[in-house]
C-alpha cells in the first residue's frame, strides 16, 4: 500500500473523509488540496513533519489549484 493510500485510509478510518479514493488522488494534485489536508493531519496530530515534507511524500502532481 502506498502512502497516499495510508493516509486516505487514515482520514476515512477515522471519519474524517467521505470521498471515494479515485476523488482524493485527483484532488490531491493540487497545492491548495494538499495544505488543507496536512493543516488538518498536523492539528489531529497525525503528522508532524513540515509543509514541504508531506508535499514530497503525498503529493504526486502539484497543480496551482483545484476547482
């Protein structure tokens, strides 16, 4: 299982998530998706490594923004 795999399984495990996993990799191309997602892992205290650190390892593409 990839980490992009773990951490969506984290946030639907926890409830924290309701989107089917094909919506959460494409979302996640994108920078602004990317912060709201580690702004709300870092809060919960599920990560805790910097900004740039989980952009490198969930981040696949970055896109500017997502509509």
């Amino acid at each position: 299982m990839g980490r992009l795999e773990k951490i969506y399984g984290t946030l639907i495990d926890t409830g924290n998530l309701t989107l089917d996993f094909d919506t959460f990799k494409n979302k996640m191309q994108y920078a602004d998706y990317q912060e709201k997602i580690f702004k709300f892992v870092e809060e919960k205290g599920l990560y805790s490594k910097s900004l740039e650190s989980f952009k490198e390892q969930y981040g696949h593409k970055q896109k500017l923004s997502h509509v």
